[in-house]
C-alpha cells in the first residue's frame, strides 16, 4: 500500500504526493483527467485532502457491497456459507482495531482451464472496526454491527478463526461464544494454526534457560544498529567493503525480532548470520571511537564472539527455519484439515529424526567451519566468576541433576544435551499438546468432506462405514 497525500501539495511543490503526481501524469493521454486539472474552477478542483478520502472511502464501500452481494446472489438453496476470521491489531497512532475477513464457499467459479480448477473458496478483506472499549461484549456488537451493516447474515456463518487471545477465544466469555449464545449458534471456532503453531516457538522460547540471553542480543543488535546514522552508515560502509549486495535488502537489513510476528524469528537470525562478519568489523571500527555507545559497542562485541552465541545461532537457525516453513503453507489460502495435518504429521516426524547424535555432528561441522572462518575459538572456557556450591540443604543427598545454578556450557557434548536436545523436546512436546493426534484426525475427516480435498469422501471410512 502506498500513501495518496503528499506533504505540501501546492503547484510549486516538487513532490504534490501520488494522487495527484498520478493525475498529473494521466492528464497526458486521458483528456478527463486532463480536464478536472485544467479546466475546473478553483473552488471545484476535488483534488483536496477532503475529497481524496471521500474517494478512497467510496472506493471500500462499492468493494464490500460487492462482497456482500456476492454472499447474497444465489437463492436460499444454494446460499454462499462463509467463515469469519477476526484479528486485533494496532495502526500507527497505536489505535486498537480489528481486522475482519470472510472466508466464502462459491459454487459459481468458472475456468477455462481444465488442468487447474479453481478452488471453492475465496476470502475478502472487508476492512477495519477502531476500538473504543476491549472487552468481548464490546467486540461482539462491533463485529455484528459491521457486518449488519453491509447486509451479511451471519445465520450462513459456519465456522469462526481467530487467534488465542481469551477476550476472543474464552470458552465461556470470549467473543466466540458470546457469538454462538447470541447469533451464530451453529458456528464452530477454530483456534488459527499459524497463531497456534506461533504459541509453540513462544513457549520453546521459555523452556530452555540459556535462550533468554540470545535473545536479548538479537533485539539489542537491531537497536544498536536502527537508533543512530553513525551506527548504520558504519555498517552500509563494511556491508560494501566486503562487496555484500546492498541492494538486496532482505540481505543486509538486519531485521527486529518481534514478539507478535513468528517470521521474525528466523528472518532476524538469518539476518545476523549473513552479516556476521560485517557486524563484528563495524563493532570493532567502533570501539575505537570511544563515544558514549562505547559500553554497548563492547558488550555486543564480545556476545558475537562468544562460542554459546554462535553454537545457538545455529541451533535455533535450523529448527526455526523448518517451523517457519511450516507456517508459511499453513497460511496459504488453499489449505484445508486435510493437507493441514499431513504437513504437521510430516514436520514432527521431520524434526524427530533430528533428534540423533548424527545430526547434531553435521550441525556441529558447519559450526566449526563457520567459527574458523570468523576466528573464533570455539572450545574456550569460560571465564568463573565465582565457584558454583551445592546449597547446604543438599549436603545429605546424592545430586544428579541441576538444582537452579546455571550450567557452564564450554563443549560439543554440553551443547547437545543442554541446547540442542532442549530445544527440540520442547518443540515436539508443545507440537502435541496443541496438534494431538486425535483432534487432527477428526479434523482430517471433516476436510474429507470438502470437493477441493484429496481425500474427498475417502477419510471419512474409519467415522462411518455406512456412507458408502
């Protein structure tokens, strides 16, 4: 999306904003547009900041009138049925809105390609509710409101998406069942699979004790390099002198690791892992600087240099990298149950098989080609700072595991058993507790039941032998 109104949009501005530089530029070849800005009187240009969101907002209504007559133009027979999928979020000016979009079954797609048929369901962006008040009654008349509004009956609402947040998801209080007690009883909810499987690296991210650390680096290294020219010009310059391709920028810009945004994770690790080299160069051109960042620069410093930095870096660069492509099919418009639980059933059975000694020793390999080439000595011992006791109330007991100190992790066995194997028990433990087994079977004979499903009819055989 790009923005219509320009700064200062008076005749003798350089740039009058992309409304009017556009119009300006159709005025060559379209003898209306050249009209409304030649030859309109002064007080009737329509070219004001007024009018160019009257336009804009005419333009929304007139697409979500033809949404809702699209949900409404088949007779009560073969009536569209939809799904709503609903999300918070936040606009620049940090006011709180919610998205809403329709999930429709059209019965009335045509083609004329035979090898691709299109697929029965099409979603629609309808637009954004502001916020005044959170709470899900509130949320609850907002969205019933919008959709009133443009004529949508939601009797044809079959199902509902949204993310787990308990305003919208409570069992018993959320707008999901404020919306089956007051409107829509017959609709179902289903928890959104990508924000579930976000859940996931959430809470892997909590499990393994050492990670709070790493992360923290990561958001540091956006900040050090985002607040200040000096800091991001030192950087472009190395990024050149090692002849990095600037103009790639999903290359060189190093990317915020966000919270609300799973993508983030990988991308601002893939990030800090191709401009290694390029990071430590600037960190060290600017320690001799001596400023008031100094403190920052060396501390930075000597966290990228740090062997458990780097062995997790790629740990976590490898696992979240095979969760991230998972969550990319999973928001891809044409998924159903079916196709939903086989890529998972495949994901977890993928990262099972990592779980081997194996695996971690090619791991380990790329590491340690990736250490010499950036002169880092991998098998360094840590610095004590003090020595580490068992409390006294332990004195009569035979310890066999840690009892809260943390653990110094100097080696390729230490960063196997208290990293590596960590982290992927608790993917797998977490991908079971929210995909079980049993819920995604269920869920793959309900897909069984859509055309567009492969397993059209055929995975319905173990829930009722009586179909056919």
């Amino acid at each position: 999306m790009i923005a219509i109104r320009g700064h200062l949009e008076s005749e003798l501005s350089s740039n009058r904003g992309n409304f009017i530089e556009l119009l300006n530029w159709a005025s060559g070849t379209d003898p209306i547009a050249s009209c409304i800005l030649n030859d309109s009187a002064k007080n009737s240009t329509y070219l004001s900041p007024y009018i160019q969101k009257e336009l804009i907002s005419l333009l929304a209504l007139h697409i979500r009138q033809q949404i809702s007559e699209k949900a409404r133009s088949l007779n009560y027979a073969r009536r569209c049925v939809f799904s709503l999928m609903v999300d918070e979020s936040h606009d620049v000016s940090g006011h709180e809105q919610l998205s809403v979009v329709l999930r429709v079954v059209d019965i009335e797609i045509k083609t004329s390609d035979e090898n691709h048929p299109p697929s029965l369901f099409k979603e629609y962006f309808l637009g954004f509710i502001k916020l005044n008040e959170f709470d899900a009654q509130t949320l609850t008349d907002e969205i019933v409101k919008f959709l009133s509004s443009l004529n949508i009956d939601l009797n044809y609402c079959i199902a509902m998406c949204f993310d787990g947040a308990s305003v919208l998801s409570g069992k018993h209080a959320g707008v999901q069942a404020l919306l089956r007690q007051q409107h829509i009883p017959n609709a179902i909810y289903v928890h959104c699979y990508a924000h579930k499987l976000n859940l996931v690296i959430c809470n892997v991210t909590k499990s393994v004790p050492c990670l709070s650390e790493f992360y923290s680096i990561i958001s540091k290294i956006y900040t050090y390099f985002h607040t200040s020219s000096v800091t991001n010009e030192t950087l472009k310059r190395i990024q050149r002198q090692l002849k990095i391709d600037c103009s790639i920028l999903s290359i060189t810009t190093i990317k915020k690791w966000a919270e609300t945004r799973w993508d983030s994770r990988w991308t601002s690790i893939q990030s800090v892992i191709e401009n290694y080299k390029a990071l430590n160069q600037s960190l060290e051109e600017l320690v001799d600087e001596g400023t008031e960042r100094l403190i920052d620069t060396r501390g930075l410093l000597l966290a990228l240099k740090e062997p458990l930095f780097v062995v997790t870096i790629f740990i976590l660069h490898g696992l979240l990298g095979k969760i991230k492509i998972l969550s990319d099919q999973l928001k891809s418009k044409s998924i159903d149950f079916g196709k939903a639980h086989t890529l998972i059933s495949a994901f977890i059975h993928q990262i099972n098989e990592l779980r081997s000694q194996e695996e971690f020793s090619t791991l380990f390999g790329q590491i340690t080609a990736f250490c010499v080439e950036n002169n880092i000595e991998l098998n360094v011992k840590v610095k004590q700072r003090r020595q580490t006791t068992i409390s006294t109330r332990f004195k009569n007991c035979s310890v066999t595991s840690t009892i809260g100190q943390r653990e110094k992790i100097d080696n390729d066995s230490k960063y196997r058993d208290f990293i590596f194997y960590p982290v992927i028990d608790s993917i797998l433990v977490e991908m079971d507790d929210r995909f079980s087994k049993s819920n995604m079977e269920i869920l793959r004979g309900i897909s069984s039941l859509s055309p567009d499903s492969s397993t059209f009819f055929r995975g319905l055989r173990k829930y009722g032998y009586n179909l056919y």
